[in-house]
C-alpha cells in the first residue's frame, strides 16, 4: 500500500523539469535576493508592495517602498521597459505580492515573486532596516 505521498505517482522528470523551470520563471527566494544585493548584483527592482507604515517598521535593503494598490503606468514611467521587477510583501500567508505582480504583468512589465516574503527573510536570518535605522 503507498503513502499519501506517492500518491498520485510523481510526474516523469521531463515534466517535472518543465514545471519546475517553469516555475522559476515566476518566483525567486530571499536566499537568492540577499545574495544579489550583497554581492553588487542587484539587476532588478525590489519591490515592497505592504503599506507605508509597515514599510518604515523594516523592510529589505535597497527596496522601494511602492503599496500594490498604488501602482501605475505613471510611477513606473521612469523605469526602462526592460526593469525586472521583484515584489514581496509580508509572507506566505499575504496575497499582496500576487496583487502587484498582476498588477505589474498587465504594464506589461517584467516581475518575478519573491516567495517568502518578510516572513521568508527573517526565516533566514537576514535583516530588516526601519526608516529610523536608515536614518543614523
């Protein structure tokens, strides 16, 4: 008798390799994010889509603070259009980034998820920087 688990059989690899490629498309993790920051590799355009008030509480070095529900053609104006934007927002239990990333996907812009979120970021271990920080 098989488990939960292997049912229903697992996929060939050939479609596991596309789905998992696939998906990659889409999603990038805070691991490969801090790295990119601290390594001066940032080609893309962190995204923190929460609020302003919990933006200043602590967010990701070198993110910009633009809510989903703000965002636009206009603010976007002055980005090229090949800008790979990556979006997070609190965490796995937030649909917030979903909502930029459409949001971004119907400018017709570049976006990757950063899957995780804040929760995701502080799981590893990184840290946060609070207006109050930036400040000093």
């Amino acid at each position: 008798m098989s488990s939960a688990v292997a049912r229903p059989a697992a996929a060939s690899s050939t479609d596991a390799l596309a789905h998992f490629s696939h998906l990659l498309r889409f999603e990038t993790d805070c691991w490969d994010v801090h790295h990119a920051i601290n390594n001066q590799r940032q080609d893309f355009i962190l995204l923190d889509v929460r609020s302003e008030t919990l933006y200043q509480q602590g967010h990701l070095p070198n993110a910009i603070c633009l809510p989903h529900s703000r965002i636009s053609s206009a603010l976007l104006s002055k980005y090229s259009a090949e800008t790979l934007f990556v979006v997070y927002c609190a965490g796995p239990h937030c649909n917030g980034a979903d909502k930029a990333a459409v949001k971004l996907a119907q400018l017709d812009r570049q976006v990757k998820k950063m899957i995780g979120g804040i929760t995701g970021w502080l799981d590893e271990g990184f840290s946060l920087i609070s207006t109050t920080t930036a400040d000093n």
